[in-house]
C-alpha cells in the first residue's frame, strides 16, 4: 500500500502542476474528476489504512491463493474506494455549486471558506469523530468482528465498512480542501500527516482536537482573510484594455 501511496502522490502532483488551484470543478466532468478523486485518497488514505489492510491481508493469505487470493484482495480495496467514491460525488456536487458562485460573485467564497472551515472544526471536535477514530485506531478488534462476517462477498463488505468509517472519521479534513483548493499539494500533504497521525500516534485524538480548535479560529478569520482561500479566489481576468499595459 506504501508503494501505491507513492505513485498516487507522483501522479497527483504531476496533474496538480498543470491545473493550478480555482474554484469549481476547474473544468473537470465527473469521470475525470472521480478518476483524480481516487487517486488522491489513495494517496492521502492508504498510509493510514495500512494497519488494517496489511493485517486484513494476511487473513486473506491465510486461507487462500492464487486467484481467489487476488480477488479477495480486490474485493477489500474495491470496497474501501466505494465509499470515498460516493463521497467524492458529494464533492463534487459542492465544488459544481459554489465554482459558479464564486465567479458571479468573488465574495461569496469568504463565507463559504469560513462555512466550510466551521463544519469541520464542529466535526473535530464532534462526537461522530472520536467513535469512527475509535474504530481506526484499534483495528484487531474489528477484524475479529470481520471475521464473523458471512463469507459471501465479506471481503466487499469489509471495506465497504471499514470504508464508511474513514469517511466518518475524516469527511471534515477532506472538506477544508473546497476553501485550500482541492488540486493544492502542499494542503493534500499537510491533511495527510495529520490523519496519519491522528490514527497511529498515541495522542491521535488530542491532535484531532487541536486541528479542530485550529479550524473553529480560521472560520473566524476567513472572512476578513482571503488569502486563507486560495481555492475559492476566482482566477484573474486577462487585462482586456491596452492602457493598463501602458498602451496608449
């Protein structure tokens, strides 16, 4: 899964370098959106994941091979990016929203960066939060609830679930990218050493409650500061009149 991260990171800065950061869908139709989408929580997510998966994997290993080990194999990771697939539709039904917005009217980002930046603070800092950390950080205790699955499709159904609850625990850091800029690498990195974090070091949940706090103060000052919102500031317009190049 290290190796996967690593390609989707190489793969996303590549695009990024060429896309820039604006509001919207920057042109994006849905399939390639979702094709990017995963790319990304593939790069941002599998580094957490990893305890869970390598252990899940080696109850695959266990009891099968060969071909059925492959597809149990992708079965479990299909599952896991079902989940954030439908999330990333959700995202983009809010950045295909606010894109137009913003370009009628360059105002309306500040208050929809200090929305976006409210409700995941309030999620931090929230009860759904610390249950779905919960389940994350002590993955032996659900794959000994996984193992009591049904065996047909459980591979499937155990990343469906394992899935949901990553969603859960990290839908709120995924949402500060509508107001950072969903193509801007350096906010991608930042949120993923935090979820990484927050999931395998010992005070993962004081974190938590500190980027909570973090977000709650930059609701506060996204309206007076826009350079807070690099993805919701509407691209520059071409100077259309020659006098501004000092053409007279």
């Amino acid at each position: 899964m290290t190796v996967l991260a690593a390609v989707a990171w190489v793969l996303v800065a590549d695009q990024a370098r060429g896309m820039g950061i604006e509001p919207g869908t920057m042109g994006m139709g849905i399939p390639l959106f979702l094709l990017m989408w995963l790319i990304m929580m593939i790069a941002m997510m599998f580094p957490s994941v990893a305890p869970v998966a390598i252990t899940w994997a080696r109850t695959i290993r266990r009891q099968s091979t060969g071909a059925a080990r492959v597809g149990r194999l992708s079965q479990f990771t299909a599952g896991y990016l079902l989940v954030w697939t439908a999330f990333g539709l959700a995202v983009y039904g809010i950045l295909a929203a606010t894109g137009p917005l913003v370009d009628d009217h360059p105002d309306a980002g500040r208050w929809i960066g200090a929305a976006a930046f409210l409700l995941a603070g309030l999620q931090q800092l929230g009860p759904l939060k610390d249950i779905c950390l919960r389940h994350c950080r002590s993955p032996m205790g659900q794959l000994v609830r996984y193992a009591g699955f049904r065996p047909r499709a459980r591979d499937l159904r155990v990343g469906l679930h394992h899935g949901a609850f990553c969603v859960g625990c990290c839908w709120g850091l995924m949402i500060v990218l509508i107001p950072l800029g969903v193509m801007n690498v350096l906010a991608m990195a930042a949120l993923s050493v935090v979820i990484f974090v927050e999931k395998l070091w010992r005070y993962g949940p004081v974190l938590a409650s500190v980027v909570g706090v973090t977000f709650l103060v930059l609701a506060v000052l996204a309206p007076f500061q826009p350079w807070l919102l690099p993805g919701l500031e509407p691209p520059a317009e071409p100077m259309q009149d020659m006098e501004m190049l000092g053409v007279r």
